[in-house]
C-alpha cells in the first residue's frame, strides 16, 4: 500500500487549502529553528550531565581519600 504521485498530489492540495500559502511558506524556518533549540537543549543537558558526573566521580575520590589517610582514624597495632 504505496502513495503514488496522485495521492501524494491530492494530499498537498487538501494541506494548501487548509493552512495557506503563507502559512506553509513559514513553515520551514519554523520547523528549522524549533529543531535548532531541541539540539540545543539536548547538548546543554549533555554537557550538565557530564560536570555532574565529573563533579561526582572527583567528589568520591576525594572522600575516599580523606577517610583513609585521616589523623583521627585509630592506628592498627601490627605487633600481636
């Protein structure tokens, strides 16, 4: 169940007579920049994702570090 030329041709139609020559005309820039601002907002929660994670996976180095070699910790004795 293909569309061929005609089908294709009476679909058009029917979309001119109901949106508009104008607004038809408009369409394309708007449909470009409404996909612009999606990839925007994409890249931008990409990249806030990745600091978080950065953040977080230095954060935990951190904390494992401090707990290990910290002064308070008690001290083993090795001479049983």
């Amino acid at each position: 169940m293909s569309f061929g030329i005609t089908e294709l041709l009476i679909v058009l139609a029917i979309v001119i007579v109901l949106f508009g020559a104008k607004r038809i005309k408009n369409l394309g820039p708007d449909l470009g920049s409404a996909i612009k601002g999606f990839r925007s907002a994409l890249s931008d929660n990409n990249d806030e994702e990745k600091a978080s994670t950065d953040s977080s996976a230095t954060g935990d180095v951190e904390n494992v570090s401090s707990e290990t070699d910290s002064d308070d910790a008690p001290k083993q004795d090795t001479n049983v």
